[in-house]
C-alpha cells in the first residue's frame, strides 16, 4: 500500500506559518521575536535539509527499512510472518495507533540520545543554536542528523510495521514538532497532562540550568515522565534560549559545523584513548580535568547552590 508522507504538504504550510508568526511579530510590538540575519541562516539550513532529505529517504526508506522488513517479516506462503514468530502488522486503524506510540517513543531516545552523547550533540546543536524561539527556528535542522535518525527506527519494520506506515508516523511527528516552536500558545490545561506542548518546548529550548535536557518528547510527554526529564515551564523563570556555548555566528557553514571542529580540538589535547572516546561519546560537557562539566555536573551544582543561597542568582559555569 502506498502512502504519501505529510512532509510533502508540510513544507508551504512551513513557509506560511512563519511569515504569518513574523507579520505578527513585527506588528505586534514583538521585534525582538525574529532577527533577520538568524533568520536567514534557519532557512537556508532548512532549505538544505528539504534537499537532502528527499536523498537520503530514498538511500534508507527503501534500501534499509524495506530490506529489514523484507529480512525480517519474509512471506509465508501468502502471509507475511515475522520472525518472532507472529503475523505482520496490516493497516488496522489500531496498528497505525500502536505505530504511532512506537514511533513516539523512539523519537524521545533518539531525542535524548543527541542531547546525552556529544557526537550526537554536534549535529543536533544546530537546532539549538538560534537565541530566538520561533517558528523558524523549527526548521534550522542540522543536516548530518539525515545520516543517523534511521537507525533508530529500523527495530519498527523489524518487527513488523510495514516501511511506508513508518515512515507516514515520523512525517506526523515532524509536524507536530514544527508548531510546537512558537511562544504565542499557552498553556493548555488538560491537555498538558499527557502532550508535549509548546511551553513544553519551550523548556526544552532554555539554556537555563534548571532546564537543560528537559522534555525530549514528540508528541507525547508520557516518556520524559516516566524516564525523569520532564520539567514544566515555570512563571518566575526569565527563560534565556539557545545554547551556552554559541557558536555566535549567523555563517551556516559555522552553524553546522562548529561543535564538530571544538571536539576535534579536545580529541587532540589529551593522549589516553579513554579520555579521545569520551570526548566524542561521552556527554558533552564532560572533560578529563574538571575544567568543564557536564549537565548534570551543572544541575547538581546548582541545587547545591540554590540549597546554600537561595536569595543569589545562580552563575553559570563556563
């Protein structure tokens, strides 16, 4: 059965939207909402990113989820069965639910993963590194995260989801992810219970040490709560976005490639081959001397500080 993925009419919606968000903006005494030169960079990442994606769905869609699919579910006289020993899932409106939930849960580890492991972080960095949150922002999309984002999917087709289903729920997921960058939609009641909401993101996109590596959820928050990385926005915090260590540039070039060229640096300064993997896969932040600190180094110093001295505003540490 074919499909048609989502994306492909998401892309005018995209545009729309943001010129819609930036009209109303630039007329509602919110200038500082947009920048153009930011601006600019977000969009030619997420021109490149429509570019490549096209490319890269043909290499792993068709090569890699149908040729796990076809290794994994062969047919059985005229029954596709799954290795694990039951028949492949059809088009039940269930299935596409139960896809849908799979293909959540996936998005919140490879979610987290680009947050917790820095070669990782290097490529989705890009995403983070604008100091606006605004519906451009949602497509300043790293283009080295095409590589690697299907491999985490590929246990779906494994055990029986068919390619194109797959394939439909991530295109789903990328527009729910799309409007969840705008800072206009407040908090909305129940709803906040089990979505993962714009003042959710916005969360997410704070280079607050209270809220780093704070919701890595899709559509759902039901995994940021049940693995420990939910944290709800909060009135009294004056949310400062992006990342601490900016690449403070609006060169592309430089956006995409800055964290990739510090780990390169850091690789070259230490001899142990310990320290050279942690570098690359360990979490970033983390340094063989002390002289930086991961997310965790930060948030644990800073409840110790908040413990000690509650009344002072907390230093972020270098």
């Amino acid at each position: 059965m074919d499909f048609t993925n989502p994306l492909v009419y998401g892309v005018p919606v995209f545009i729309a939207f943001i010129l819609f968000e930036l009209t109303y903006s630039k007329t509602h005494g919110d200038d500082h909402l947009y920048e153009w030169k930011d601006l600019a960079a977000s969009g030619f990442m997420g021109v490149g990113s429509a570019l490549l994606g096209p490319l890269f769905k043909v290499i792993f869609a068709i090569v890699l989820f149908e040729g796990v699919y076809e290794l994994c579910n062969p047919m059985v006289g005229d029954v596709r069965q799954n290795f694990l020993g039951f028949e492949s899932f059809g088009y039940a409106w269930y299935v596409w639910l139960l896809c849908m939930l799979a293909d959540d849960f996936t998005y919140y580890w490879f979610h987290r993963a680009n947050h917790e492991i820095r070669i990782l972080w290097a490529a989705h960095i890009v995403h983070h590194s604008s100091d606006n949150f605004n519906l451009g922002t949602a497509v300043r999309n790293g283009w080295f995260t095409i590589l690697y984002k299907p491999l985490f999917y590929m246990w779906m087709p494994a055990i029986g989801f068919p390619p194109e289903m797959v394939l439909v729920c991530l295109g789903i997921e990328a527009l729910w992810q799309f409007q969840l960058h705008s800072v206009y939609v407040p908090k909305l009641g129940f709803l906040e219970k089990f979505l993962n909401t714009h003042t959710m993101h916005q969360v997410h996109h704070s280079q607050n040490v209270e809220y780093l590596d704070k919701n890595h959820g899709g559509i759902l928050n039901i995994f940021d709560k049940i693995f420990g990385t939910w944290k709800e926005l909060e009135d009294e915090i004056d949310v400062k976005y992006g990342v601490i260590h900016s690449p403070e540039s609006y060169n592309p070039i430089v956006i995409l490639t800055h964290e990739f060229k510090d780990i390169w640096a850091d690789v070259k300064k230490v001899d142990k081959l310990s320290h050279k993997l942690m570098y690359i896969f360990g979490p970033p932040g983390w340094s063989h001397d002390g002289s930086t600190m991961t997310v965790k180094q930060q948030q644990a110093q800073f409840q110790k500080h908040k413990e000690l001295q509650p009344e002072l505003a907390f230093e972020r540490p270098n």
